[in-house]
C-alpha cells in the first residue's frame, strides 16, 4: 500500500525566499520563508503596494492608497473589497479567492480586511486579516 501522506504534498511550487518584512534567522543570517507564509507575505506586499510604486511593474499593487482619506461608509467598503479582489486575482496566482469582508472599526479610523482563501491543489480555507486605516485615530 502506497504511504503517501497528503499534508506532506510537495508545496515547491508556493515559493521560498526572503521573509517580510526583512529580518534575521536564528542562525544570524537572512530569515526566508516558505510555502504558505509566504503566500501570506505576498498578499501583504501587494496590498501594501500602489501602482506605479514599482519601476518596471508599474501596475503591481492594490488600489487602496486610493482611499486612505476617504470616509468611513458603506461606498467605501465596497471599494476596499473590489480593491482587494482585482489585486489579488491579478497578482497572487496561487491562491484561489473565497471572500473579502470588511469590519469598520470607527474609533481607531481603520477597516479590518479580512481575506478567505485557499491555495490552489489545497482543499483547506485559510484567511488573512489585513488592517487599513482611513485616518488618525482620535484621541
């Protein structure tokens, strides 16, 4: 009989490279990482990115920088979900997109992103939270 563990598939194909943000190992050396961590790296960095920040991808990113000042309303949260899904179906190619919900949270000036997806040949959900603030929190 075939021993052949399906939560030890080869995930090579997810990637491996240098964490972000960028820090050490416990070696000293360069921290990397691999495989779902950095998947969720990925996501981070192209939310984190606006197009025309990168010198020769100049569309890589998110739309987001787009409604930094714009107010806390349900137009908003629309935009920073269609924001979300065309940057992530368009820059993260292994990951398949379930649903993007927003909380607002009014008192600290931010939305709370939350991301479901799940890798492509992977059958389990993951999700990633991804915090976008509007404007100063009051004090």
């Amino acid at each position: 009989m075939d021993d052949y563990d399906f939560e030890q598939q080869d995930l090579s194909y997810l990637g491996r490279g240098l964490a972000f943000p960028i820090r050490s190992s416990v070696q000293g050396g360069i921290g990397l990482s691999a495989a779902a961590q950095k998947v969720r790296e990925s996501i981070w960095i192209i939310l984190r990115t606006s197009p025309g920040e990168r010198v020769y991808r100049p569309t890589f990113g998110s739309r987001l920088s787009e409604l930094t000042f714009a107010p806390l309303n349900s137009t908003t949260l629309l935009r920073i979900r269609i924001y979300v899904e065309e940057a992530l179906e368009a820059w993260e190619p292994r990951i398949v997109l379930e649903q993007v919900t927003t909380e607002p949270d009014p008192i600290q000036g931010k939305v709370n992103i939350t991301i479901h997806y799940r890798l492509k040949d992977r059958a389990e959900q993951s999700s990633f939270v991804y915090p976008f603030y509007l404007a100063a929190a009051t004090e």
